[in-house]
C-alpha cells in the first residue's frame, strides 16, 4: 500500500534530517555574533523530514470505521488545544461526517486545554515575554477564535475545551467541562429521538485523549471505572472498542431522561493519522505534542523545534533551569546543557544527546517547560488549513515523487545562481 510508512524510510531520513539540523544550528549560531540574542523568527524544516505516520492499523481502522459508522448518531472529534490546525483530520472527516439522514451531528472537543496557553492571569505565565509581547497567542484568544468559527457549522453542534486537573493552575484552567459536554449529547440523543438510544464515537488523531475522553464521560454520566486504556504514547488504542453506556437510558422516575430511549452508548477508535503532511513543520509540530511515534523524526530535531519555540516564547523558561548563562539557538550547545543537568551520561561520562532530547521533549509534553500552543489560530490560518483540505489526498510514493522534481528545479537555480525560497521547494 502506498500510503503506509514502514520504519526503514524513517530511519533513512534520519542521517539527512540530523545533517539539516546542524545546518540550521550553525546558521542560528551565527546570528548571535552581533551581541545580544536573536530567536530564530522561521524555522526552517529540512524537506527531509518523514511526513507520514499513516500506519497499517490506522488504514484498517480507517475502513471498520466506515462499516460501523451507519449505526452512530454523533461524532465526537478530539483535537489536541497545542496544535488546533494540523490535529484536525480531513480525512476522518470527510470518511465519518455523512450518514443516510444527511450529515452526521458532531462535537469538536479541544484536549489537553491545560497545556497550552493561560487563559487568565497567572503571575507566573504573564510574565513570560512572549504573552507579554503578543507574539504568542493567549489561551482566551485561541477560545475565542475557534468558538466563533465553529458556529458557522451546521454540522458541529458543540465546541469544548477539556483539560485533566493533573496539569492544571487554576480552576479556570482545565474547564471541567464534562457536565456541559455530556448534557450537549444528551441533547443531541433526544433529537434523534431513538427507542434504541444513541452511538457516538469518539475519533481524533493517535494520542488526541480519545480513551480518556471516553473514561472521563463513563465516569461522570455513569459513575462507572475506566473502561478504556490509556497511555502517553500513540497507538494505546488499537482497535474500535465495543459500546460502552455513557449516559443511562430513560427510566420513569428520572423525568429528565425522557425522549432518551436505551440511553447513549460510545465507541473508542484507534488514533487514524493524516497519510501525508504536506508541510514539514506540520509533522514537527505533530512529533512535538507526541501524536507521531517518537523515533519517527529524531529526537534532536524535535528537540531543536522545541528550542525554536523556547527562545521565541521566551528563553528565561530554560537558562535557568538548566544553567545556561545565556540563550542560544545551537541544539548541540542546548543538550549539553540539560544532559549536563539531569545526568545523562554515556559510557565513559559522554552526554549522551538523544537522551537529553528525549528528555527534554517530554519535560515540555507535562508542561514542565513552558505553555504554549504551537500554532496560532485566526480566520486567516483556519481558511488556508480548509483551503489545503480541499487539494486531492497525494500518496505518499506521489508524494515523493513530486519532492524529487522540485528538489531537482531547486538544484537547478542554485546552480545558476538563484536562491529559491527557505523551504521552497515543497509544495
Ligand atoms: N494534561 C492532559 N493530558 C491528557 C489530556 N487528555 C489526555 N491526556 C493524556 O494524553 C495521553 C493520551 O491519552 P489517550 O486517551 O490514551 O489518547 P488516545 O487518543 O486514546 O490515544 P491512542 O489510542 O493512542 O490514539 C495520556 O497520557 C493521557 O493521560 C488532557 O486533557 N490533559
Ligand atoms: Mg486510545
């Protein structure tokens, strides 16, 4: 099948990838030369970077999906609040949103709200520069934003916003919003108006918080334990999950059940991923927030991502904590640092690199470094993200192909003396 990644074409591009992250390092470097400190403003991904995660188990979800979805009501799409553009699925959509009725209801539920930016006044986050400086958006604004665009849907009934209270500051922080999510279904399944009850299913890109989604509904609507699991790493749930109740069926002492028949049952699904990322820093953006398998893009790449965003947001968020007297844009120089700082060795006491990348990443995926999401949401970045939706699904092998060609042009300019653009050379 042409749309699906096997491992040896991510460990291929890893030689090339880490070669392009020196690069970039070295150009930033150089940037510092004047004095004081300049973030990079562009991250200039190698074109090199794997663009899928399309795995077989996402491909055969994909289709039982499609052969169970004629029983479901409604939808709910899990998206991650760090990355709301590139964490939405076109295809997912496209394959789940029409049923015989016409088009299918849907919810659209941000995630991991809590990890991402501050939405009230936190003494310590408001003082980071880049809420300060409007470089980085608030948490309000991105609410804001995405509200209002979602209503112009006739389909997505409702937009929520959850976050665990395990990464929460203040109660406004991780809204529990689970009461208002499971009466917004409520309200859908009496619509329906089925003597069966409802289906719902939860779908959303791998580690999206599908199963704990699932477990957090069961809990609040039924009182019931987990019935899904649940882990940090994409591809935990691997096939669709049987129907579970979520929400009791109608009963004649409990008058505010009417018109809910059986009651409202929902299905997990495997994480589906898109089969090709067009833009570089999309699939960066993904590995950064832990929805592609880690080791499919390098972890000092990844890292080096991360370092970007950092000095943007704001470099206090890391010279202090691992005693860098000074921001830098060098990923070799950073590593050291935290290597130097949490103890990881090699043999014979070498840093070991991969391992404080690693390390790293995952102090930023528990909020440990910082809040922010990593693209900025407006009407603008939405109608493009709607806009490239629209362009047919390539495979990957076309894909390919395609990158071939405009590597072969950019050669070709070079070689006469024309610079094409960072980046240019993707479509
Ligand atoms: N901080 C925080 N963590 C969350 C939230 N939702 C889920 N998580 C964590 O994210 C990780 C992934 O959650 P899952 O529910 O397993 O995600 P999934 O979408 O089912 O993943 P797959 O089945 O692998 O596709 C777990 O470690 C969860 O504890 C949230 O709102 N906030
Ligand atoms: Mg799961």
């Amino acid at each position: 099948m042409s749309g699906i990644i096997t491992g040896k074409v991510a460990a291929g591009a890893t030689a090339a990838v880490t070669s392009a992250v020196e690069n970039v390092a070295r150009t930033a470097t150089s940037l510092t030369a004047g004095g004081g400190f300049v973030p990079r403003e562009v991250y200039e991904s190698s074109t090199q970077i794997t663009r899928s995660y399309y795995l077989g188990h996402h491909a055969s979800a994909l289709n039982k999906m499609r052969q169970t979805i004629s029983n479901v009501g409604l939808i709910i799409e899990c998206r991650d609040f760090r990355v709301p553009i590139c964490s939405w699925n076109p295809l997912l959509e496209r394959s789940l949103a029409a049923s015989a009725a016409g088009e299918r209801s849907r919810i659209i539920v941000y995630t991991k709200h809590d990890l991402g930016p501050p939405s009230g006044n936190f003494s310590k986050e408001t003082s980071i520069e880049g809420y300060t400086n409007g470089r980085y958006q608030s948490g309000k604004d991105m609410v804001k934003t995405l509200k209002k665009y979602h209503k112009n849907s006739y389909t997505t009934k409702d937009v929520m916003f959850l976050g665990t209270s395990a990464g929460a500051r203040s109660r406004n922080d991780a809204p529990n919003n689970d009461k208002h999510l499971l009466e917004s279904i409520k309200r859908i399944a009496r619509e329906a108006d089925s003597l069966t009850g409802m289906r719902a299913m939860v779908v959303g890109m791998p580690n999206s918080g599908k199963s704990t989604l699932l477990n957090r509904l069961r809990a609040k609507g039924m009182g019931l334990p987990k019935a899904a699991q649940t882990g940090a790493t994409p591809g935990v749930t691997r096939k669709i999950g049987t129907p579970v109740r979520i929400i009791a069926g109608e009963s004649a002492d409990d008058p505010s059940s009417a018109g809910l028949g059986e009651g409202v049952f929902i299905m997990d699904t495997p994480g589906v991923f898109i089969p090709y990322v067009s833009d570089p820093e999309d699939m960066l953006r993904l590995a950064l927030v832990g929805c592609v398998k880690d080791g499919v893009i390098p972890s000092v790449t990844v890292a080096d991502y991360l370092l970007y965003h950092l000095n943007l947001v704001d470099p206090k968020l890391y010279t202090r904590k691992f005693d860098l007297g000074k921001p830098t844009n060098d990923v070799h120089e950073f590593l050291r640092a935290v290597a130097t700082r949490t103890g990881k060795l090699r043999k014979g006491s070498e840093l070991n690199l991969e391992n404080a990348a690693d390390w790293v990443v995952q102090a930023w995926r528990r909020g440990d470094l910082g809040r922010f999401a990593l693209e900025r949401v407006t009407e603008e970045t939405l109608a493009q993200a709607v806009e490239k939706a629209r362009e047919p699904t390539v495979s990957i092998s076309q894909a390919r192909k395609r990158e071939k060609e405009q590597r072969k042009v950019a050669q070709q300019l070079k070689w006469a003396g024309i610079t094409a653009p960072p980046g240019g050379s993707v479509a």
